[in-house]
C-alpha cells in the first residue's frame, strides 16, 4: 500500500487525474491511496496568503515558508524525528527522474508531494522539512502539479495488481534501459503500408526474437546515451551492421 499526500495551491487540478484509469483502479483495488491538500488550510491570516515578494527584488512572488513548514509537517512529522514519509519537491534543480527512481519510490511506504508555484519556495523550507527534489525535465513548468501526477502514474502502473498483466511492464520501455520497437494492428495492410510478415506468421519464437531485434536497434538509434544503446549485438550473435546505423 502507497499512500500519497499531495501539497498544492491548485487542488482542483487534481480531480479527473485520480479518478479515471489505472490511477481508479489501484484505488479501488487499495494498493494507492492519494490525498490532495490545499496549502491555504494551512495560512492562519484571513486572506490566507501563501507567497511574499523575494528578498533582493526580482520579478515574481515566492512561496512563504510559514504555512508550507507547517503543511508538511501536519503530514509527514518532523524531518530527522520519526518521520516514514519521504518529502518531495519537484524543481528544476532536482535531480531527474527516471525509471530507476521511479521504482525505488514506489516501494515506500508514504510520499509527501509538494508542488510549488510562482518562482520557487523560500529556501529554508528546503533545508527544514524537504527530502529530495526531483525534476521531470529540463524545461520550465509554473508548478510542481504536473510533475506530481506524472511520478503517480509512472509508480501505479508498478503497483501490485494495478497492470492485469505483469509482464507487459518488464517487456515496456526503459525497463532495462531499452525502447520498444513498433507496434502493429489490423487492419494487415494500410494506406500500402504492411504488418511485417513475421508478425502475423504465428511463430511466437521468431516474434520474439524481431521484436527484441526491433527494440535494440530503435535503442542504438535514437538513444545511444542508454545503457542498452550501445555495442549490442542482435539475436543472431552478430554484430550490428553500420548501414543499420544510417537507417531511419
Ligand atoms: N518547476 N520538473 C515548480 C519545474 C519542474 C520541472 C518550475 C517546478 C516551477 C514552481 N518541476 N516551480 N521541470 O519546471 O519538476
């Protein structure tokens, strides 16, 4: 069982994300319980405010530490006391998600999400009660929301029972550090474009071993910085040829 807390100032956001497909499921199934928090129920001033102006100047607001420390500490306790809940940030300046991280997460026992919004948390928010910060991408979003819904998805879908069918998640991208080669379905033949002949043969041998050629050398092209994109031979034992290197 994963229980997930979220922090936010946009709860809203939240609602359909949770309430259809695997993320339903795992729910109902109880292997995933997600609770979403508004920050404002933790601000005690009657405008209940949740930014100030940056210290130095500068363009945009920044998240305030008060109701943000006390936000997270209401749901994960006090970092270094008898804390079970790991606290995230999602930022920039975290370091970047990946399939691994994804699996590690997934087998704690409590998250604590927090999304910021404007330009950033006050600093001593980090340093007080935050774990580790994640990013999902070298790209600039307006809040930690949507990073938080893509790390739910990437840990349901390895919840027990969530995939009805277990080995479509070791076979799927990145497991291993490989692609997936492409996918084909009716109709055999398409705008004159066919299903390659291998795969409607009924030979389960000879479509595994295409497709785990297919999945090597979409690996070796398009992301030879994988681990499984380098050097790798195909299922023949043989080497990869170099014209296959200037295909696509
Ligand atoms: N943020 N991966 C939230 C991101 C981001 C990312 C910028 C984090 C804005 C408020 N988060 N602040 N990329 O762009 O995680």
């Amino acid at each position: 069982m994963l229980r997930v807390d979220v922090i936010t100032i946009f709860p809203g956001l939240f609602g359909p994300f949770l309430e259809e497909a695997f993320v339903e499921i795992a729910r109902r199934r109880g292997v995933l319980e997600v609770a979403v928090h508004n920050l404002r129920d933790w601000t005690v001033d009657r405008h209940r405010t949740v930014d100030d102006a940056p210290y130095g100047g500068g363009p945009g607001m920044v998240l305030k530490p008060e109701p943000l420390v006390a936000a997270i500490e209401a749901l994960a306790g006090e970092k270094g006391g008898a804390r079970r809940a790991r606290v995230i940030l999602f930022s920039p300046q975290g370091g970047r998600l990946d399939q691994h991280r994804v699996a590690t997460l997934a087998r704690a026992p409590h998250l604590v999400l927090v999304c910021g919004r404007y330009e950033g948390i006050d600093q001593r928010v980090i340093e007080i009660a935050v774990d580790e910060e994640i990013s999902i991408g070298d790209y600039v979003l307006s809040g930690g929301e949507l990073p938080a819904m893509a790390l739910i998805e990437a840990m349901t879908r390895l919840l027990p029972g969530v995939l009805g069918n277990p080995e479509s998640t070791c076979t799927e991208s990145f497991e291993g550090g490989l692609l997936e080669g492409p996918h084909y379905t009716r109709p055999a033949s398409f705008r004159g474009r066919s299903v390659p002949e291998v795969l409607r043969s009924g030979d389960h041998a000879a479509v595994a071993r295409w497709r785990a050629d297919a999945a090597r050398k979409t690996t070796r092209d398009r992301r030879p910085d994988l681990p499984s994109g380098r050097d790798t031979e195909d299922a023949a034992g043989k080497p990869p040829k170099r014209r296959e290197r200037e295909e696509q």
